[in-house]
C-alpha cells in the first residue's frame, strides 16, 4: 500500500500556478508614484484640492517649505542685515528725506525676523512631514501662517509702500555731492533703498511668473488625464 501511494504522488503533476502568480502581480504593480520633487507635491495637491484660493494657499506653503526656498531665505538675511548696517550709519546724512536711513533700520530689521520665523517653521513642518508623510499622504498638513508672521507681513508691506513714496519722490530733486545743501543724501543710503525696492518688484515679477507657469503644467497635466 505504501508502494502504490508513493506512486500516486510522484505521477501527480506539480502546479506552478502560485509560483507564476506572484511574479506577474509584481510585474502588474508599478513603482509608487514620487512626491518628493516640488513639482509631485504640487501635483498631488491639485488632485486632490479643487478651490483656487486654497490650492494657491497650500501651494506657496509647499513651495516655502523647499530646501531650496530655505536657502534662498537664509541667503536673502544679508540684505536685511546690510540695510540695517548702511541706515545706522548714515541715520543724519540724508536731509532731503530723513525717513530713508529710518525706512532701512525699519525694514531691515522686520525682514530679517520674519525671514528667521520663516526659516524656524519650515524646519519644524519639515519634520513634522517627515514623521507623518507615509500616514498622512502628501500635502495633508495644515497650512497658513501664525499669528506673527501674519502681522510682520501687514507691517512690512505697508512699510515697503511708505519707503516708495519717500524714495520715488526725491528721486530727481536729490543729489550726493554736496551734504551742505537740503537736497542731499548719502549716496550709498538712497542707492540701498532704491534698488532694495526695484529688487522686490523684480522678485514679486519671478515668482508671479513661475507661479503661472507651474499652473499651466499642472492644468495641462489635469486636463490630458
């Protein structure tokens, strides 16, 4: 009897059916989809966001958590801490408009906190979407600024629209040769602040037009799906 069962088993045939399963489920499973680029993260939330306004909201969070846009802010901190500089400095040496070395102190000083709050909440977003991402999925955290960050930009653009009034106004009445005439101002302290204000506007220009062009891709994207 032992003989026959042995025979039994060695002619029955062996079945590869769960050998071959395996592999061609693997091979029918793609490779997840990256969000690490900011371009993935971007995408990912208009998927998943509908609303303009709050896919624009999420969208400069996401971009401002960037590794990128951290170094960009912690380069950009020499320019707060040179307008600080040149406006202590020559605080007296502009009598057409006194406000100008004060307008420098003033900005400097505000951006320069603001850009170092900034930088202290990306770095704690960061980790917080490093400990929850694979959880949470991407772009799940919540977004929108605190309470500080919220008043220093109110300030700061109010401010920046008062440095252009007292920049623009003098700017063809004022000359940087003569400092005992009502017309003068150090050459340095006006040339920081006019040129502090032309590089704002260039850099609002950039980032409106990358902006645009970053919702053109992800539009185009949305509409071939």
């Amino acid at each position: 009897m032992a003989d026959n069962r042995a025979l039994d088993v060695e002619k029955q045939p062996i079945s590869t059916e769960t050998s071959s399963a395996v592999p061609s489920t693997r091979e029918g499973m793609g490779p997840p989809p990256s969000y690490n680029s900011i371009y993935g993260k971007l995408k990912a939330e208009r998927e998943k966001t509908k609303d303009h306004s709050t896919f624009f909201t999420n969208s400069c969070t996401i971009i401002g958590q960037s590794v990128g846009c951290t170094v960009f802010l912690a380069v950009a901190l020499l320019l707060p801490i040179v307008m600080i500089i040149i406006g202590a400095m020559n605080l007296s040496k502009c009598q057409i408009q006194r406000f100008i070395p004060i307008w420098l102190i003033v900005a400097g000083s505000t951006s320069a906190l603001l850009q170092l709050l900034n930088l202290c909440q990306n770095r704690a977003r960061v980790r917080q979407q490093n400990d929850h991402e694979t959880l949470d999925g991407p772009g799940s955290g919540k977004t929108g600024s605190g309470g500080p960050n919220g008043i220093l930009g109110c300030f700061n653009f109010a401010w920046f629209i008062a440095g252009n009034v007292w920049v623009f106004s003098i700017h063809d009445s004022v000359q940087h040769t003569n400092s005992g005439l009502a017309t003068f101002c150090d050459p340095l302290t006006y040339n920081l602040a006019f040129w502090s204000i032309i590089t704002a506007y260039i850099m609002i220009g950039l980032m409106c037009f990358c902006g645009c062009c970053v919702c053109a891709a992800l539009g185009r994207e949305s509409t071939k799906e």
